[in-house]
C-alpha cells in the first residue's frame, strides 16, 4: 500500500507547489490525479518515485520509506515504474528491442513471449521491428507504456498517458491497459485533464488546485455530488445557473425541453454532438448550455425543466 503523509513541496525560489497532500492507495488500485496545467501532478508523480525531496510529510510503499534524491546514489523506486510527459526511448533500435530491453537476457523464450503479449496490450504487434525513431509521437507513448511494463511493477506512474494518442486508438487501449493492470494487480496512478480517463478507469479520482486536494473519492460520487464547478468542469460542460434566486450547478443533459418546463430560455446556437445536440441559450441573460435530441433554430424561445437525476 502506498502512503502520502502530509507532504508539502516547494521548487526553490518558487512559491509552494504543493501543500498538506495526504491520501493512501491499496495493491492493484487505480488512481486519476487531475487539476489544471500548472496545479502540481507532475510534481507529485515525481515525489511518489523519488525524484525530489519533500520539505515536509513521508511517503512508504508498505513498510519502506520512499526517499528522494537526498537519500539515493540512482534515485527511483525498484519496483515503481514511471512514464514521464516526455518518454525517453532507443530511437534507433526497434520496439521489441526497447520492450525487451528491460527483460533478462538469460530467459530469451519469457522474453519473446513477454514482449509478445506487451505489443498486443499496446495494440503494436505489427510494429514490432520498426524503429522507434519511424513512429508517431502516440505510437512511442504506447511503447513507453509497454516498456514500464515489462517487469511487472508493483506501482506504475503514468503522466498524461494518451495525450499524444488520437481518440481513434485512445478508447480501445484505456480499456485493454487498465484491463491488463488489474488482471495483474498493478496500482496505478495517472495525471491527466480528461475526465474519461477517470469516469470509467480510475478507482478513485483526486483533483488538485491551489496546491490542496480538493476532492478525492470515486470518480462516480465526484460526478453526481456536483458540490464543486473546478471539478464538475473536469467532465462535462457545466452550467451555474440561479434559479428561482438558488444558484445550481446542473449538467446540460439534467435539462429536458418541455412544454411543462419553467425555464424560458432563448437558443442561441446548436452544436451536432453525433448523439445528440448541445444547445447554447440564454436564460434570464445568463448563458445556459442542455442537450436535445435534434437542433433548434437560432432565437426562438423554448420552456425547459430540470431533471434532477444524473
Ligand atoms: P502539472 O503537471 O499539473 O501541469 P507541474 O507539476 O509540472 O504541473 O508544475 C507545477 C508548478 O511547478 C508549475 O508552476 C511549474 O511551473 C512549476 N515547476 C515544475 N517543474 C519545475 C522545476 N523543475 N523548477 C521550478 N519550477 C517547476
Ligand atoms: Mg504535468
């Protein structure tokens, strides 16, 4: 299990980075570290493997005390694995070579078949003997994805994993990544800004913003609780909206064009969504953002209800 106690990090000369960050993560758990450009995730992905010293709070990975730079001739926990923004691989030798790499030579068939069944994780194995440098930036993602796994780490640390990957490729390996970690019990954290990095893959989701956690539960409860715009916003567009002098924040599919409806609202313009439409109006001079089945023309004036069911 790994613990963050209370931990605080500062770059020197530079204003707090991160203050007071306390959670804990069990064997084979999967958490979603999210917040802003800015807010620190990198930071701490870095701290959890010993790459920088706190200035104050400990961290331990079941009994054994994680400890930066200051502590350690080669910093990094042996069995943490951490893929950076910026993955370094071999650019001139080929992807199974870079996968394979990181396996003993001593066993060649284990290694085969481990790499084999690292290409299909990554869904690569026609790339096996290109070289690295020949690949698209989403392509050496993955094979730095798959690297990190080679050994089985207890933990893996992943920074905006599928930032580099398109939307085609980005929902088929969410799903076979996350499926492979937990068949193997690996914890895994991930920085990201996506919020479906975290609906449907992360156990828990935490949201950093000025330095302090903000929240930090399901992803599930994040969403319906609603407590918050900062993190509302990370899923979905959001509306705050005062209704009958009560401010609410309401996603646009928790409104409903009804004739019943005591919301008048004027459209303003109509975006295609593929499954639906997001209709941009005006309520009471407050823009209001809901979806409907089919688009509305610009100016005409519809009654809407709030459905309070997410
Ligand atoms: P995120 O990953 O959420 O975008 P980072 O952890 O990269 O955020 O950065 C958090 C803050 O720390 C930012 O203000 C950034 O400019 C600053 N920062 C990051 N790396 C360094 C560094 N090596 N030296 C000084 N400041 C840094
Ligand atoms: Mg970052």
């Amino acid at each position: 299990m790994l613990e963050v106690n209370h931990i605080s990090f500062q770059y020197p000369n530079q204003e707090q980075t991160l203050e007071n960050i306390n959670f804990t993560l069990n064997k084979g758990e999967h958490l979603c570290i999210m917040g802003e450009s800015g807010s620190g995730k990198s930071t701490l992905l870095k701290i959890i493997y010993g790459l920088l010293d706190v200035n104050h709070g400990t961290l331990y990975w079941n009994e054994k005390q994680i400890l930066g730079p200051a502590h350690h001739l080669v910093p990094g926990m042996d069995f943490f694995k951490y893929v950076a923004q910026d993955f370094d691989l071999m650019p001139y030798t080929s992807v199974s070579e870079n996968i394979a790499k990181f396996l003993s030579r001593f066993y060649p068939e284990e290694t085969l078949k481990r790499t084999k069944e690292l290409l299909e994780v990554i869904e690569m194995s026609e790339f096996a003997h290109v070289k690295v440098k020949n690949l698209s930036g989403g392509q050496q993602q993955r094979v730095a994805i798959a690297r990190a796994l080679a050994k089985e780490p207890e933990l893996l640390l992943l920074d905006e994993p599928f930032s580099q990957i398109d939307n085609f490729k980005k929902n088929s390996l969410r799903r076979k990544l996350f499926k492979y970690l937990k068949e193997k019990d690996i914890a895994c954290i991930v920085a990201t800004h996506d919020g479906n990095d975290a609906l449907s893959f992360a156990d828990k989701m935490m949201v950093i913003r000025n330095h302090i956690i903000i929240a930090n539960d399901t992803p599930a409860n994040l969403y319906k609780s609603v407590k918050e715009k900062y993190v509302a916003a990370l899923f979905d567009d959001i509306n705050e909206v005062s209704i009958e002098g009560k401010v609410q924040l309401l996603y646009p599919h928790q409104f409903q064009v009804s004739k019943e409806g005591s919301l008048n609202v004027s459209v303003v313009t109509s975006y295609f969504k593929g499954s639906h439409w997001l209709i941009e109006s005006l309520y009471n001079n407050q823009p209001l953002f809901f979806t409907n089945p089919s688009s509305i023309d610009e100016k005409k004036t519809v009654l809407l209800r709030v459905q309070n069911c997410l």
